[in-house]
C-alpha cells in the first residue's frame, strides 16, 4: 500500500474569506497555513483537522481549473489529497498500472508539499492529487 493517509480534502469555494468564516463558526476550525498558488490560479487557506486538512479554494481568474469548476459544479468538493512517501515512485507506478495521469511529473504544490494530479477516469469520477510531506 503506497498511500499513508487522506492528506486533505479540497474544497471549492466562490469566497475563501466567508468558507473560512463559516468553518470558524461551525467547527471552531482556525487557518493553519495560507497560499496564493498563481501556476494553478487558486488562493487556499488550510484547516487542520488530525493529521489532515480541509483545503478550501477559491479561484482568482474565472480560466483557472477552479474557476471552471465552480463555473460548471458550483461550489463543493473538488478532489481528494492522498498522502505518499514518495510522489515521484507513485507515478511511475500508476503510469506503469496505466492509470491516468494528469501531471506527468510531480511538481511543487502548497505549504511545501510535491504533488500530481491523476485523472478522474479512473477513480470513479474523483480527482485525486498525490501529496509528499515536505522533507
Ligand atoms: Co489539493
């Protein structure tokens, strides 16, 4: 088994500032990191439940993979983080399983973190993002 835990759930919000708000009053949830990622048009912010998080998203242009989504789903549940040791070695598998991929390579993601996206074809419609901790 190559996967260590459910790293986080991503969320897509229309409004980081009023999800933030909204899990504060509903679960007394504080933010533990904040990240504009400008490559993939999102600004997050990083509740930490455990050992995991809930990532909400919101997109900062309307052509960005959030963006779209919002635009096409409206807000909710945009793809589950799955926690590897080792992303680059997870890829290789899944390409090697001939699993689809969306990254072919791993590249840096928030709070320091290296991910890839694989494919939703193959995980029953879910977009699934690998995550390695930082070293
Ligand atoms: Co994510």
């Amino acid at each position: 088994m190559i996967l260590t835990a459910i790293d986080h759930v991503g969320v897509a919000a229309p409004d980081l500032e009023e999800a933030v708000a909204h899990h504060r009053r509903a679960y007394g949830a504080e933010v533990v990191h904040r990240e504009e990622v400008a490559a993939d048009g999102v600004r997050e912010a990083l509740l930490q439940v455990g050992d995991s998080y809930i990532q909400l998203l919101e997109p900062t242009r309307e052509d960005s993979p959030v963006g779209r989504f919002l635009a096409r789903n409206g807000p909710g549940l945009h793809h589950v983080g799955y926690r590897v040791t080792d992303c680059a070695a997870a890829l290789a598998r899944l390409r090697a399983e001939g699993v689809g991929l969306i990254d072919e390579q791993p590249r840096p993601g928030s709070r320091g973190t290296t991910v890839a996206f694989v494919h939703p074809k193959d995980h029953l419609g879910t977009l699934v993002e690998l995550v390695e901790e930082p070293r």
